[in-house]
C-alpha cells in the first residue's frame, strides 16, 4: 500500500455484532463448565467429603475464569456455588442448607470466582497494554532506521501511512502535500479539533493529522475512518502514537530537504 493507499474496510456493524455473539456463547460455555463439572461428581458425594467436591468446583471456576476472564469467572462463580448448593448441600435437588458449614463453602466458592475473574481481567489488561507498548517501540525503532539510513521520503511516507492506518484501524489513509484544510477537522496535541463549518463537500469521516517539524508546515495524512466519529473514539494513547508518527516523519522529511 502506497501512500495514497487504502484497505478495503470490513462490515463494521456486522463485525462488531458478530463478535459480540461469538464472545456471549464463548463465555456462556465456559461460565456453565463448573455446572457440567459438578453433575459429574453427583455420584461421588457419599463417599467424598463436601470440602474435597468443592475443591474441585473451584478448579473448575478458575478455568473457566482463566478461559473467558472476568465474565466467564463471575458466571461461572455464581453457576458453581448454585450447583454446589443444589447437588451436594442437605436436602439435596433443594436450593435450601441446613448445615452452617455448607453455607459457609457456598459462599467461599462464589467468592473466590469472583476474585480469580477479576485477577485474570487484569492480567490480560496488563498483557494487552505490554504488547502494545512493544509494538510502539518497534514502530519507533523502524522508522528510525530508515531515517538514519537515508531512505527516500516517499519510503518513509509510505510506512508511516501503513502504521497509521494499523493503529487508527483506518479505512483509508493518504499523504497529502499541503498544510490541513481549514474546514477538516484536525488533530493536535490536546485534542481533535473539529471547526463548527466543516467541510460539507469532504467525507463525514475525515480528519487531517498535520506533519510538521520546527514549525514548518510539510503537509498533513488524510484519515479516513470506517464510521463518523471523526476518530473521537480512540484511546488517547492511540492519539498520541499517531501523532509521534506524524512529528517523526516531519523531523525525517525536514532533514531531507535540507542541504
């Protein structure tokens, strides 16, 4: 993809949707594994002591909560702790416990799904944002080696639409030349800046980032986003990773020029 380049964009609505479905019966499977667990150990509960059944529901519970996070974890906390009480607790096939002990098991079980769900939602949040913090460094780490190795501006220009359109998820993204229309809204540092008159005639989903370096206007990217949001969806970390490849590609075209 050249620097007026574009990648056809997916079905959103469809995208989104189908995702949603996808991520409710994942997690619905796995949030009723600790319920099919525990109608497996029916048999056992005259000769396993209740702790021991209930030991093994956790396990349960923290699988589930390992394989669907935060979700499948309290779902299946809550399916686990009911089953329990349901299969294993006196009178049994009866919501009702007798015995202070059961209680007591019940509620731990519902309990510690609940934290391993939560611990397991972090610990991919932390994942998540390591991975992303990597892939920031090599993009830096990319397009300085092309700039120290002499690579021509329109090489430059065409990685860097690239790795806007990645990170913006952009249905299309082309270098223009000149400084930002006055009627587009446009990126800064703080925010997005949209002008109450924006341009009727452009598309509903553009926004300029400016490429600019010691105060030289050298031209702006011109994003085009799957819907009209302007890109006020984005996450402020994303914003900035796009504008550090705006001012990293106006510092490499700036030196070019130079004699």
């Amino acid at each position: 993809m050249g620097p007026g380049g574009s990648r056809p964009g997916p079905p959103y609505n469809d995208d989104v949707h189908g995702g949603h479905r996808r991520w409710s019966v994942r997690v619905g499977v796995e949030s009723l594994a600790p319920v099919a667990v525990a109608i497996a150990l029916v048999p056992l509960r005259a000769h396993v002591f209740n702790t021991n059944l209930a030991l093994v529901l956790v396990v349960a519970v923290l699988g589930a909560a390992v394989a669907g996070g935060r979700a499948a974890g309290v779902v299946g906390a809550l399916s686990a702790a009911l089953a329990y009480d349901l299969l294993f607790t006196v009178p049994y096939g009866s919501f009702t416990i007798e015995r202070a002990d059961d209680i007591e098991t019940t509620l731990l079980l519902a309990v510690i799904g609940l934290i391993a769900g939560d611990l397991v939602e972090r610990a991919r949040h932390s994942e998540a944002a390591a991975i992303a913090r990597r892939r920031d460094l090599e993009r830096i780490h990319r397009r300085a080696e092309l700039a120290a190795g002499g690579e021509r501006p329109g090489r430059l220009i065409e990685q860097s639409a690239e790795e806007l359109t990645e990170l913006l998820d952009l249905k299309a993204c082309r270098y223009v030349p000149e400084p930002p229309p006055e009627r587009l809204p446009v990126f800064t540092h703080d925010a997005i800046r949209v002008p109450g008159d924006v341009d009727r005639d452009g598309p509903r989903t553009a926004v300029a980032l400016p490429v600019r370096a010691h105060g030289h206007d050298l031209g702006h990217f011109l994003l085009v986003f799957p819907s009209e949001s302007f890109g006020l969806r984005a996450s402020v970390d994303v914003k900035h990773a796009a504008i550090a490849v705006a001012d990293q590609l106006g510092m490499a075209l700036l030196r070019y020029r130079r004699p």
